[in-house]
C-alpha cells in the first residue's frame, strides 16, 4: 500500500523537484547500491524515502 501511495503523492509533487532534490534522490541511491552492511542500506533507503517525499510534505 505505501508503495503505490509514494507513487501517486510523487507524480503530484514532480512538478516541485529541484535540483537539490534530485541531487539528494541521487546520493541516497548511491549511497544504497555502495551500502556494506545490511544498517548501511537501511539509512541509505531511509535517507531515499525521505529526499523523494520531502517536497510532498512541504506542498501539502
């Protein structure tokens, strides 16, 4: 259920991305394919979820 409502909450906030989102969208997916351990990966998904929904919270 989450997945599919990131889905609908980050096609209505596209239009608000700026490069600084995208760049920290980047870095979270860098940082998640060059995580070593398992705690690793789970700051970098967690540090992804929040750089892809964070212009959904301030345009609410």
């Amino acid at each position: 259920m989450r997945a599919a409502l990131e889905v609908v909450a980050v096609r209505n906030a596209a239009s608000t991305l700026t490069p600084a989102h995208l760049a920290r969208i980047e870095l979270a997916l860098i940082e998640g394919e060059n995580a070593v351990t398992i705690e690793d990966f789970k700051l970098a998904n967690r540090a992804f979820h929040h750089a892809l929904c964070g212009p959904i919270r301030t345009t609410a």
